[in-house]
C-alpha cells in the first residue's frame, strides 16, 4: 500500500474512526462493524488503491486478495502497514492512528467491494459550466507573471494554492477535487485542469482578477490524469480524462469539460488475459499529430488516439509491458517514454511512426514522473528516471539519428542517496539533474535529495536534507521532500516540504547555480502540498 500523493484513490473519508467490532468468528472470518468497514475502505481508496488496485489485484503494489492477506495474518499486517517495506512501502504509523492500522489489516482480509459503475448519464449530471465562456475575461485582469505561477496540490484539503513565483506567495486557493494528482496546462496557457482522486476535474481561469473555477465535472470515482489538445489548429479546443474507476476516458470540450466522448479500457492485457480493471494511467498530448498517447495500466497497452474526428475515433494499440504508470517525453517531443514499473522495464514509443521502439530493462520499479532531459557529455541526449525500489537513477540514450549506438539503452546508473523515487527534474538552462526520495522509510534520507553536477557526472550527488533547512519545528514525523519543480527561468528548484496534515509544512526555493536556499514559503493555509506545476514549463512540457 505505497502511499504518494501520485498514487492512491479517494472516496469521502468518515469523520473518525471507531473502534474495531470483532465479532466472536474473526478466529475464522475476519470482520468489522459495518461502521468500521465503511471507515477502512475510505481509507483503503484513499491511501492504498492507486498502487494495489481497487480489487486489489495489484500493479505497483502487490496483489492483496484475501486469500494472499489471510496467509500473512492480522498482526504482520498490521506491522506491515505501520513499518512499511523495503520495496517501496512507506511506513503510515505517522498518518494513520492504531486503530485505523488495526481495522485496515483486517479489511484487507476481507472480500473487496466493488464500487458502482459512472457513465455518460452520470458525467453529465455532475457537469457544471460555471462561468460559460462568454462572461469570461477577454483579458488578463490581474498584474501576475502567469508564466511563472504555480499549481500547488494541497493534498488532504481538496485544494490547489496558485503561487505566484516571483514574489513566492498564495494569491489564489481554489477548491478542487480532493488530493489533486496533477495540474495540466491549455495550449494557450490560460486555463489550468486540475484533477482529483475523486474523479473531480476542475477548470480554473487565470485571466480572472482571481484566478477561479469555471467548469467542472466528476469524470469517474477514482482518477488520476488528464491533458489537453495541442496540435496547430486543435488548441484548447478538446480535454480528455481517464479515470482508475470505472476503467474508461472521457473527451470534452476543452473550455467548458462538457463530456462529449466515453471510452471503456476493459480488455485483454499483453499476456492475452482478461482484466476486469484497466486503469487510465497517464496521458499526454502530442505536439506533431492530433493526438494523444493513454497509457493503460494494467493491460500494457499503449493507445495512440486520433481526436481529428471524434465522432469517428480512430485507435492504434500498442503492446508494451505491465503495469504502465507515468512518463515523458524525450527532448526532441518524438518519442514517449513511460515506465511498465512492475515490469522493471521503460516502453519507448515512436509516435511519428505509430510503434513501439524499445523495451529497455531497468532497475526495480521505475517511476519518472515525467523524466528528465539533457545532453550526457559522453552518450548524447539521455531521458533519465528514477526508481522506486532500487537506489539509482537510470539514463537512457534517446538520439537514434546522431547517437544510434546508444539510442534506448541504459548508458548509465547514477547512485543516489536512497529508493524511494518519485521525480527526477532538470531544466534546459540547467546544470544540475535533482531528485527525491520521499517514499524511503527512512527519515532523513525521505526528508533530503539528490543534486548531480551534468558538468561531472563522475562527481557524487550533493545531499541536501531540505527539511532541516526549512526553519520548520523538528518533529518526529517525517517531512517528505518531494516533487522538485524549476520556475520559468530555469534558475530556481521549488521542493515541498510534505509534513502531516495538522503539522506545519513549506516549499523550499532553492537558487539552481549555488544549491543555497533562496526562500521558504510558509502559510497557514499551505496543507500537506505535494505537486507543483510551473504553468510555462508543464505547457511547454519542459522538463
């Protein structure tokens, strides 16, 4: 049960949690009182099933089907979920009490509901066209650097905080769908989609004199992804969203998110089996055809969707490998790369020419992010991601025209300072590659990150332990530092600091050249961030 504010779902949790009810069988049977049942698949959703699954037949994460949970029994359990692993698990004894570990051990056990389905009819219900287009901006009202404003995931409060990077303060919170998974840009960089693990899509306008929502829709009960068309001609004019569950995306119409498309991804995976839950992982939108590249998780297939004509939607299906999670694309916007993290492998999709490239093998469970472009002094171009379970960070070749030697094979493995990866980030005008570590249990090692000079890769990384940095109170629980972000300059690294939810958090600005603190965002109101997205580099994907 990896618990990332990238990975997990989200049902509305109950108020507390109640003591656990077990009845005189549980020697047999494990079982809860309806109430405490309710209150562990809240917590189940939110914490767990982005990495194990909603049926908990596993992908990140390990399968969890009761017959597999009954032979580990109730107090390994329990252990398991407090201490967390060494294969990625983070420990929840910071962020769940007892009692929730106690009745979540013995959920687990138990056979998994199957939540309701959300189609087309229920899409449109919950579709709002707050502020139509036509009342509107027609101008930016406000005097703010657009391009150099951030969207802020405040995980556990259902809100993005909109910072506005040159003067490093909250001028807009905006509610949002809870636990905001990521922050995508219009063509135009005016509109900012944001979507929660709720299946909640939010459409806020920054040309307002207060950056506001101005459309949403609940797009499925558990989601994660969600881009918008770029291709010349196409721009702002289509969104789509996939969503964990129910297993389908939905194209809209991208400035009002009426839903205008539905497609199931139910089907049959690599290995030639039926899979009942095929999550949307990720999507990203190409900037050579009208098209976008859907990753489906557990099949291992990769979608190439023609949005020219909607109406006649044309699909070309890639096999890869399992499970697909995130990535990026390679500096020159060809080719897709994205991990098959159960796989330990990176699929390579030319998407010029409609194929796969490559399956690269890597170490144990990558997870990129969106990954990190730059120019390797001795192999050329080179896409890097870091991992999960292992302590490194991979660099793939990508330059198959002046490079082809090393094209789609690993060049290199930079040790880092722990497994536990969740970002790795550079920046064109950058020296520096950074990366993270926030899912390492231990503490010092998730509270600090990895610097590596491109100049000399030869060099160590620089530790920085963020955390003790940031002027914030010491604490027994662990401040994660995650999800390092440039500004629009290349110039600065933006860290948060990802403390509990009633503890005091941060974002840690950092000046790239010299790696010194430049600032330290603080607000009463700035809970649990996790994710920030510069709005020109996530439009430009610059990365």
């Amino acid at each position: 049960m990896i618990r990332s504010s990238f990975g997990g779902s989200v049902l509305v949790m109950a108020a507390a949690a109640l003591a656990a009810t077990v009845s005189p069988a549980s020697a047999q049977e494990p079982t809860l009182s309806p109430q405490d049942k309710d209150h562990a698949k809240n917590v189940y959703f939110q914490r767990c099933a982005g990495c194990h699954g909603v049926l908990r037949k596993g992908a990140t994460g390990k399968n969890l089907e009761p017959d597999n949970m009954k032979k580990l029994g109730q107090s390994r359990l329990e252990r398991i979920i407090a201490l967390g692993t060494d294969g990625g698990m983070v420990n929840f004894d910071d962020i769940l009490s007892k009692d929730e570990i106690r009745n979540l051990a013995t959920y687990v056990q138990m056979p998994p509901d199957t939540p309701p389905e959300w189609g087309m009819k229920d899409m449109t219900a919950s579709w709002k066209n707050i502020v139509p287009p036509d009342k509107r901006p027609t101008k930016q009202m406000n005097s703010v650097n657009l391009k150099n404003v951030f969207s802020v995931t405040l995980r556990d409060t259902g809100e993005v905080a909109l910072i506005d990077g040159d003067k490093k303060s909250i001028f807009s919170i905006v509610k949002t769908g809870y636990a905001v998974h990521i922050s995508r840009l219009s063509a135009s960089g005016r509109y900012v989609y944001v979507i929660g693990r709720d299946g909640l899509l939010s459409l806020i306008d920054l040309w307002m004199e207060k950056p506001q929502v101005v459309a949403e829709v609940k797009i499925g009960l558990d989601a994660r992804s969600i881009d918008t068309s770029k291709f010349k001609g196409f721009e702002d004019k289509y969104a789509v969203a996939g969503s964990y569950w129910p297993p389908q995306y939905v194209i809209m119409e991208g400035d009002t998110l009426k839903p205008l498309k539905l497609v199931s991804t139910r089907g049959i995976t690599v290995d030639g089996e039926y899979h009942p839950e095929p999550r949307v992982a990720s999507i990203v939108s190409s900037q050579i055809k009208p098209e976008w590249v859907i990753n489906i998780k557990e099949t291992g297939q990769i979608l190439l969707v023609d949005y020219s004509d909607i109406k006649n939607l044309k699909t070309t299906t890639i096999e890869s490998a399992k499970f697909l999670h995130d990535g990026g694309w390679d500096a020159s916007k060809r080719y897709f790369l994205v991990a098959a993290n159960a796989s330990h492998k990176i699929a390579i999709v030319d998407t010029k020419e409609g194929k796969l490239a490559a399956l690269v093998d890597t170490q144990k469970i990558p997870h990129p992010g969106r990954g990190a472009n730059f120019v390797h002094p001795k192999y050329g171009p080179v896409w890097a991601t870091g991992h999960l379970g292992a302590d490194v960070v991979t660099l793939i070749g990508t330059d198959p025209e002046k490079n082809k030697q090393h094209a789609w094979k690993v060049v290199e493995e930079l040790k880092t300072h722990g497994a536990g990866n969740l970002f790795v980030k550079t920046h064109p005008k950058s020296k520096n590659l950074w990366a993270d570590a926030p899912q390492n249990p231990e503490k010092d090692i998730a509270e600090s990150v990895a610097v590596y000079d491109l100049n000399d890769l030869t060099k160590k990384p620089e530790i920085i332990n963020v955390a003790k940095l940031s002027g914030l109170p010491e604490s027994r629980a662990i401040k994660r530092a995650v999800h390092p972000e440039y500004n629009e300059a290349g110039d600065e690294v933006w860290i948060s600091l990802w403390a509990g939810k009633t503890e005091p958090s941060a974002i840690v600005v950092f000046d790239d050249k010299t790696r010194k603190v430049k600032s330290v965002i603080k607000d009463p109101k700035m809970i649990t961030p996790t994710g920030k997205f510069n709005v020109y580099n996530t439009q430009h994907d610059i990365y």
